[in-house]
C-alpha cells in the first residue's frame, strides 16, 4: 500500500523544502495539490514537514501533478531516498537512437535554412551544413571555442552581435525567451547562470523583462531576428520543436529550432549568399 508513513528517521527536510518550492513556483497551495492529485492534506503537510516519507509511487504522483520536470522529478526521489526513475543518459546514447535519427533527418531537409538541436542551456549538439555555413558568412566559425553556445554566439561582440539588426528588441526578446522556454518553466541554477553571463556583454538593455509592446511593423505575426550583411537586413523566425511524451530526461530538454526566412527578399538572399560561401570555401 503506497501512502505516507511516519518515519522517526526521516531524511533532513529536503525533499520538504523541494515540494514546497515546487508549489510555489506553480503558485499551487497544498489544498490545491490536494485535490488536484488524490493525496490528503495531511499527507502533504507532514512531508513538507519532514515528519514523513512519502511512498514513491505518491511521491511521482505529486511530482506529475505539479509538472515537475524529469531531471528534478528524480531529485525529489532522491531527497526521499529512493533511486531515481527517469534515465539521464547523455543524448547521444544508444537509447535516444530513434530520436537522434528523427533530428537528423528534419535537419537534413530544413537545407538550405539553419536548423539547430539545443540542450537546455542553449548549447549546440548538432546542426546541419546550412547552420554553420550562415554563420560562417558573416565571422569565422573555425575560431570559436567548442562547445557552441547559440545565445554567446548571438551577444558576444566577437561573434554575431555586430550583425544583429534592432540589437535592442532582439536582445530583450532572447532574454525573455530564455525564461519562457526554460523547462517545465522552472528557471534552475544553470538558467539563472546562462542570463548572468549574457546581461554581463556590453549594450545589454537593463529592462529586458519589461513588456514593451508590438514590434515596429505590427503586420508581422512574429519578431524577426535581422543579421546585417553588406548593408542588406536578412529577417528570419524560428519555429522551435520539442520531444513529445518524454521518458528520458535528455530527451524532455532537447529543443530543435529551425530557421525560416521572414520575406521573399530574405529568403532570396538567404540562397545566394551560401551559394557563394560554399563556392569560396
């Protein structure tokens, strides 16, 4: 039977301390969560209390209901004493095959546009020939240190920031995207980190959470990232694909982001300008 035992030797009030940050983050109070997930209030009370250790079936149910995501979800396990659940292989493992070979093929057919697959720091784990052939039009993508972070790429003056179109609104929209797509919505020690290093590059606005509006052309259904080459503004939007129904903890933080061009000007540019980068290189 799976309930909440009274332990006199329960861990410290970590896991307590864990599942009450969690419902704060979701803004969720514990008659809420109980209700939401079938669990008493009291259960719920004395494991935020330390005085009980959950069932680690109960402990999962708890977790689901307040969409922890699964790196964290085995944290909680942990705190309890349990193994964790969910597999944290890196992504290239034999078990994320089918998914590896599911991101190479869309990368393959998004040619002649960049598509990029990220982990959730924005690192880049693969790419296709178009991405780093774009880049490489505008700084040599040979001289940058491995690995390839896509938003360090974007600010750093030594890299893409010179060529940035509208630097102000692109660099605010990054910023807030990087909340906004942080997984399961929950922005960890490593997101926190990844904004401290980007607000510290120069020409960063300081308000950069503040919500400023629609862009200067309203007809566009999104914000366009511009990268100036020769004087010329190429605009472009991404759509950003994600795993569904993960099991695997890597496979739940990959991200694919798949550049479009924004016009038909763009995207005839776009043509051109590789087909003379590949002719020089």
């Amino acid at each position: 039977m799976n309930t909440t035992r009274p332990d006199p030797k329960a861990p410290s009030s970590e896991l307590g301390d864990l599942l009450r940050y969690w419902r704060d983050v979701r803004g969720v109070s514990q008659l809420d969560l109980s209700l939401e997930a079938g669990i008493s209030q009291r259960q719920i009370s004395f494991i935020e209390s330390g005085r009980s250790v959950p069932g680690r079936d109960t402990l999962l149910i708890l977790a689901q209901t307040l969409d922890v995501p699964l790196r964290e979800r085995n944290g909680l396990l942990l705190a309890a004493g349990y193994a964790p659940v969910y597999s944290e292989a890196p992504w290239n493992a034999q078990e994320m095959h089918s998914v590896i070979r599911a991101l190479e093929r869309v990368t393959r057919q998004h040619e002649p546009f960049p598509a990029i697959v990220l982990d959730r720091y924005w690192n880049v784990l693969m790419t296709n020939d178009a991405a780093p052939r774009f880049f490489g039009c505008f700084i040599d993508m040979a001289s940058r240190e491995g690995p390839r972070n896509m938003l360090h790429l974007i600010f750093d003056p030594q890299g893409m920031r010179p060529f940035v179109a509208d630097w102000n609104a692109v660099s605010r929209s990054l910023l807030q995207r990087v909340y906004r797509e942080s997984v399961g919505h929950a922005v960890d020690a490593g997101t926190r980190r990844l904004l401290d290093e980007l607000r510290a590059y120069p020409d960063v606005p300081r308000d950069w959470k503040m919500h400023h509006g629609p862009s200067a052309d309203p007809t566009m259904p999104v914000i366009p990232m511009g990268f100036v080459h020769e004087g010329i503004v190429l605009r472009y939007f991404s759509l950003v694909t994600t795993v569904g129904a993960p099991q695997n903890v890597v496979a739940q933080e990959l991200r694919l982001e798949c550049m479009f061009p924004a016009d038909d000007e763009t995207e005839a540019r776009h043509r051109q300008l590789l087909a003379g980068h590949s002719r020089h290189h």
